[in-house]
C-alpha cells in the first residue's frame, strides 16, 4: 500500500496535524517498525516513546526509512515528516492496514488478570490443539509471557503483551499459515498503551484482580491498574468472568458492550460452577457444573487454585462448541513451562517446586497448595523482587512467603537498575518471624537452599519458572532458568548420596 493511503487512514481518523509538501505519497511502504534497529529499505518509521530520541531516526534513516509518523517535528532534511496528535492511535490505523489481517476469520481469545493469564492461554491453547487434531485444522497460535507460536516463529517472549506491530505481524503469520485459532494474553500495559487497540477479541476472559504493578512506570495506583484491566470489554464479543475475584461488580459493570456474559463461581451462584475441589497426588480433580450437567475434570499439574484457570479455560471452549469429552483428556494432560514443576531427590527426602509466582497472591496461593500437599515438611522459599517495577510486591510478598515458610533466601529476580542487596532488604523488612539470608547470586541461592536443607523439605523456587535470563541495567543476561539449576542440585545431591 502507497504512502497515500496510510496518510488518508490517518486523515480520516482525525490523527493528522501537518503533512510536508514534499511527502511521497505515491511511495510503496513496504515495511513499518519503531525500532531503529529493524528497519530496511522502504521502511515507514514510527517515533514513539517518551525515552525516543533523535538519533534513532538518524540511524533508521541510514539504513532504509523513507519516511516517518511523530508527534514531533525533528527536521532531518530529506526526510519528510507526518506529524500527529496521537502516536499510539496512529500506530493501529498504521498496523491494521499495513497486516490486514481479515481478524472476522479469526478466533481471538484474550485473557487478562493479575495472575494465571499464562496458565489457561496454554489449557486453551491444549484443549484447541487437540480438538483441531481430530478435525485435521491448524493447531491454535499462542502469545504469552513465557512463549509465542504463530505457525511461523516459535519464540520465547520478552513482554506479556507484544507491542502493536508485533501483535500484528504474529496475527498476519498466523492466519497465512492456516491458523484460525489465536489465544493471547492481554496484560494491564498491554490494554492501557493500547497494544491491543483495534483488535477485536472473540472471547475475553477476566481471570482475577489484585494490587499489583504499582509504580512509577506501570500504574500510578490500584484504580488506574483495575481501569486499564477493564479496557478488555470495550473490544470483546463474548465475556467470560470470574465471579470470585475481587470488584466483581464493576467487571461486570464493564462487560456491558459485550454480546453475552458468562460468569464461573466456586462460592456463588453463577452460570457455571466449580464443585468438589480437591488435590491429590499433585493432580487437581473439580466437578465442572452447567448446562444441566456435572462434568468430571482432572488436571494434570498441582494446585487446587489451577480450578478457575481452567474453568475459564473450559467455558471460552464451549463457546466454540468443543466436546467435553475432548476437554477432559486435554486436561488430564496439560502443563505449563515453569508452572509448578516438580523435581525430587532420588530418596525422597529433597521435592523441589519451581514457579512462576510473583506476586502476594499467586505466591501465597502456591505455598498453601504446597503446605496442604507437604503438610509434615519444612518449605524453604527462594525468590527476589524486580527493579523498578511492581513495587508493593516487596511488602505483599515479603509477608505472604514469610508467614508460609520455614526459611528463605532472598535473591535476583530481574534487577533493572536497582541494586539486588537492597531489593532484598526491602523484602526482609516485611519478613516476620521467618529466617532469611541474602544471597544475591540467583543460582548460589538455590544451590545453598538444597545444601542446608534440614529433615524431609520442599524448596519452592519463585518468581522466574522456565525464563533463561535476568534483567539487569538496561541489559537482559543469560540465565539457565530455575527448572536447569534446581535439576542440577538434584543430581549433585543424588550423586552425593547414591550409597
């Protein structure tokens, strides 16, 4: 498409503010980017960001930009300027029409909450996969935080919620590949920076809401976290909520423009319910009511709390009209990359838990399930905090982890910019009655957990699940994960006593 027409998209989106004389307009756009370091020949390139500065348009303009979109003039000579008064709208007029991804074809299932959006992206993803098997379709894309399949790329993620040009291609890489079927999660930054702007979700699924993602460069405070998680509904067909979380009635206030609501309940009457929730031998076992009728279902994975995960999971599938019965096996087979992953010592004495949890809630909701599994074993916890980000985890979580463990130690989990040392003493401030030890290196961390374990102890290893690197200063550092590490403390400890 010429550079004319975008013009005319944002014209008629009342976006533009002035265009040079000379703009190209009859010039093919054959590729779109914002990032300085992906641009080739013919390349439309988008300012945005309040951290952009001049220079990476100097640079996209070395290597192929012909023209760019801003909301400031940077008067580089040679290159001509379209200038409008929102860049983050500008940049889904711009994505749509340059993917043009026929989205009416597609099956887009968003899933937002504070915690479990990975968890039932993938029972989603694995009760679709096995349903499209039997009738010989595509299995389903995913985007999530720990991974991206869009029948092209397999990936591993690097932001829950890919930018909008991202989000786009994998859409575009999908549906050209036969696939129909996308489930996505949509994260509160992804809502209120508009990554997800103009994407029409056939199901969105409301999991949950908990303070969480307050600070300085996330959410102001709670409000402004709840507002842009609610965003959801205004770009849904159906809703599926959760009628045990938290302002439960303003999400369903918020869920009115949706064509149909459908609420789930372990504790109130709703449209369907969790009945006979139990966990047993690390495998989860629920009675699934509605329609007129009570569904056995086993999960194949600890955590009783996994029940509403795949509630949802179950009611978005019945939406598109999949069999229980395939619904059941997917289940009883599913797992998750770095959701409750189990590892024990040859012995027995040494079970070892790794998981993604980092937050209060997802944190304490893990170490009950492992306190009920292991009731006459000691939990020791290892897990830190990230910088710069999420904040008020350093007290939720410092209590949470604190009042359910015997013993921790506090470690990395994605830095920033901040010092590892003094993270943790924020946690440790809100540690009551729990010894501690700092231990700054992540993998010393966990190799010390295991080498003082005392009696019969489950290490429950926190915070990063099956994520191969660290955030520290503005760099990502390669990580072996916390599943590779505690793996290798298993074995040292099994060689060591194999007599």
């Amino acid at each position: 498409m010429k550079l004319g027409s975008y013009l005319s998209l944002l014209r008629d989106h009342g976006l533009v503010k002035t265009v040079p004389e000379e703009m190209p307009s009859g010039k093919e756009v054959r590729a779109i980017s914002y990032n300085s370091q992906d641009v080739r020949e013919d390349t439309l390139f988008v300012c945005k960001g309040a951290a952009f500065r001049k220079e990476y348009l100097l640079a996209a303009a070395e290597t192929g930009a012909f023209a760019y979109v801003s909301e400031t003039d940077y008067r580089i000579p040679g290159l001509p300027a379209l200038i409008v008064n929102d860049i983050r709208k500008a940049m889904t007029v711009i994505a749509k029409a340059f993917y043009a991804v026929p989205e009416e074809e597609m099956n887009i299932i968003g899933v937002t909450g504070t915690k479990g959006k990975t968890t039932t992206c993938f029972y989603m993803k694995q009760i679709l996969d096995a349903y499209n098997e039997s009738s010989g379709e595509e299995a389903a894309a995913i985007l999530t935080s720990i991974e991206i399949f869009d029948g092209i790329q397999t990936v591993p993620s690097s932001n829950t919620t890919p930018e909008i040009f991202e989000g786009y291609s994998h859409l575009k890489n999908a549906y050209d590949s036969g696939i129909r079927d996308v489930v996505m999660e949509v994260s509160s930054q992804g809502l209120k920076y508009g990554r997800v702007d103009g994407i029409t979700f056939n199901t969105a699924v409301f999991l949950n809401i908990s303070p969480d993602h307050i600070s300085p460069i996330e959410h102001p405070d709670e409000e402004d976290y709840l507002r842009s998680k609610l965003k959801i509904f205004r770009q849904c067909r159906n809703a599926v909520i959760n009628l045990d979380c938290d302002h439960s009635d303003e999400v369903i206030r918020a869920s009115i423009n949706a064509e149909a609501v459908y609420t789930y309940s372990e504790s109130q009457r709703a449209d369907f319910m969790i009945a006979d929730l139990r966990e047993e031998g690390g495998h989860v076992f629920f009675t699934f009511c509605g329609e007129d009728r009570e569904i056995p279902f086993e999960l194949g994975m600890r955590g009783a709390y996994n029940a509403e995960n795949a509630a949802a999971a179950i009611i978005a599938a019945r939406l598109q009209g999949i069999p229980y019965e395939i619904m059941q096996e997917a289940l009883r087979k599913a797992s998750v990359p770095g959701r409750g992953e189990s590892f024990s010592t040859a012995d027995g004495r040494i079970k070892a838990i790794v998981d993604y949890a980092h937050n209060e809630v997802s944190c304490r909701a893990v170490l009950l399930s492992a306190r009920n599994e292991f009731p006459d074993r000691k939990i020791i916890s290892v897990f830190g905090c990230p910088g710069g980000k999420g904040l008020n985890r350093r007290e939720g979580m410092g209590k949470a982890i604190s009042e359910l463990s015997d013993r921790i130690y506090l470690t990395a989990d994605d830095p920033a910019g901040e010092s590892v040392e003094e993270i943790c003493r924020e946690i440790a401030d809100n540690i009551e009655g729990c010894p501690y030890r700092i231990v700054p290196d992540r993998e010393e961390a966990i190799a010390e957990a295991f080498g003082e374990a005392e009696g019969s102890s489950v290490i429950m290893v926190l915070g990063k699940g099956c994520e191969t690197a660290q955030k520290v200063g503005k760099q990502n550092v390669f990580y072996r994960s916390d599943a590779v590490n505690v793996a290798e403390c298993i074995q040292r400890y099994n060689n060591e006593h194999s007599n």
